[in-house]
C-alpha cells in the first residue's frame, strides 16, 4: 500500500514496513521516527546506518549481531528505540522486519 | 482483558529445569518478549537455579534419557558421555543459527531489561548463597514476591 509521508509518497506493507528502500531519504527516517515518538539524535542515526549497511550486504539482523556489531551495545539499542528496539529501527531505517527470534 | 484489549503486557516466566533445552526454551522466551516490547521477568526456582549458578550454567546439559524426541532406545541414553556428546551436537546446531551460550544469553537478557531473580526456598532447599549466583540477578524473592512483582493487567505467567 502507498503511504505519504514527508511530503512523498512511499510503499510500505500492511505493518508498516517500507518494501521499497530506494525511496527511503533521511527525511522519511526523521518522520516515521517521529511516528514512533523517536527524536533521532547522532546516535540514532549512526544506529540506522549500520543497519542499512547490514540490510544492503544481505546480513540477517538479531539482536545478539546488532550487540556484537561495535556499534552499539544491546543496553543502549533498547535505551535509543525503547519499544521493540529491532522493528522499531528497522522500520525507521526502511528495511525489512527482521525474522529473528534472538 | 477489556483493559489492555488482550495485548501481552508482561511475561513473568519461571524456570524450574537445568536441562539446555528448558533453560533456552525460557531465556528465547523472555528475550523474544523484550524484542516485542513487551516487559519480561524470569524466576529461577528447583533445578531452574542452575541456569544462574556460576559454577554450575556453563555445565548444563541436554536430557538423553526420558526424552523421546532424543530418538535413541533409553538404555543408550543413560551410557557414559551420551549426554555430553548430545550436548556438544547441539551446542555446534546452535552456534550455527547465531543462539548464544548460557552465559551470553543472560547478559543478553539483561542488558535487555530483564528482570532476573532467585528462588528463595529453592536456594534454602539446595544450600546456595547469593554469592553463588551470578552477580547480575535481581535479587532473592519468595513466591509470593514475586506474584506481586507480576501484578497489573495484561500479566501472563509462564511455567518451564
């Protein structure tokens, strides 16, 4: 389904999840953050680009990865995105839901 | 019910069994709850009190007898080393679908914001001192402590 948002229109799926991450800019991050009640700081944004990163090599993500990835440590993912720290960036960073149980 | 519209709030989970298979069935459940957004806090009682004993959570082991899923004759099971080399097969499974050792997986947990606490009759029973348990549980509690810690809407509980 097409949603608008920031002044664009982007293709998300029926949870909310952007299905096309060629339309993604960091003004659709800063608004679908704002959705999320997120107020992206430096941090924030360093967070989205590893995932990005990860999500263009083709790198399943879990939490346990996201802890060992150097980035940032599990404490502070779950402190910057409090609620569902995985799907919550990851739907702020344009890339899929992560199917990890870990 | 009405109240949270049948949304999962908090899962309070209890751990009761040292054997791998129980002890990750718990820590996966947990964790996948915090993932969710979802509160979650574990109470570890009876043999469960293995999984948060220093000397003891790096030892566990999968159960080969008593477990039909093991599919091997019961006899074969209780030989010597059938439970350390079912254990190292699927430590090795584990390791390959990126699933944490015990010891991991509890900082994971809490760093996580999972609440982890001890069985105090249990700990009794067994002659354990909080020292012998790992320096990040949350503290002792009595059952009925931790009733209290699960109470509002939107509670579930789960027994392992």
């Amino acid at each position: 389904m097409d949603k608008t948002i920031a002044g664009k229109t982007i293709r998300v799926n029926e949870e909310g999840f952007m299905t096309d991450f060629s339309q993604w800019d960091k003004a659709v991050g800063e608004s679908l953050a704002a959705e999320a009640n997120i107020t992206l700081t430096p941090r924030h944004w360093e967070v989205l680009g590893y995932l990005q990163s990860e999500y263009k090599n083709n790198v399943a993500l879990s939490i346990r990865k996201v802890g060992k990835s150097g980035v940032v440590d599990i404490k502070e993912f779950y402190a910057l995105f409090p609620t569902a720290p995985l799907k919550t960036a990851a739907k702020i960073a344009g890339i899929p839901k992560p199917a990890s149980c870990i | 019910m009405e109240e949270t519209k049948g949304r999962i709030r908090k899962m309070m989970i209890i751990l009761s069994k040292a054997t791998l298979e129980n002890v990750y069935a718990a820590f996966v459940l947990a964790n996948g709850a915090r993932m969710e957004g979802i509160e979650a806090e574990m109470f570890f009682t009876f043999f469960g009190l293995e999984a948060i004993h220093k000397k003891k959570l790096e030892h566990l082991h999968v159960a080969t007898v008593g477990n039909p899923a093991m599919h091997m004759p019961t006899m074969l099971g209780g030989l010597p080393g059938m439970e350390a080399l079912a254990t190292s097969m699927m430590k090795k499974e584990m390791e390959k679908i990126d699933m944490p050792d015990v010891h991991e997986f509890l900082e994971i947990l809490k760093a996580s914001g999972v609440k982890l606490w001890a069985c105090k009759l249990a700990m009794d029973m067994f002659h354990y001192q909080r020292e012998d348990l790992i320096d990040d549980l949350d503290g002792v509690l009595t059952v009925g402590d931790f009733y209290h810690q699960g109470s509002g809407e939107g509670t579930h509980m789960l027994f392992v």
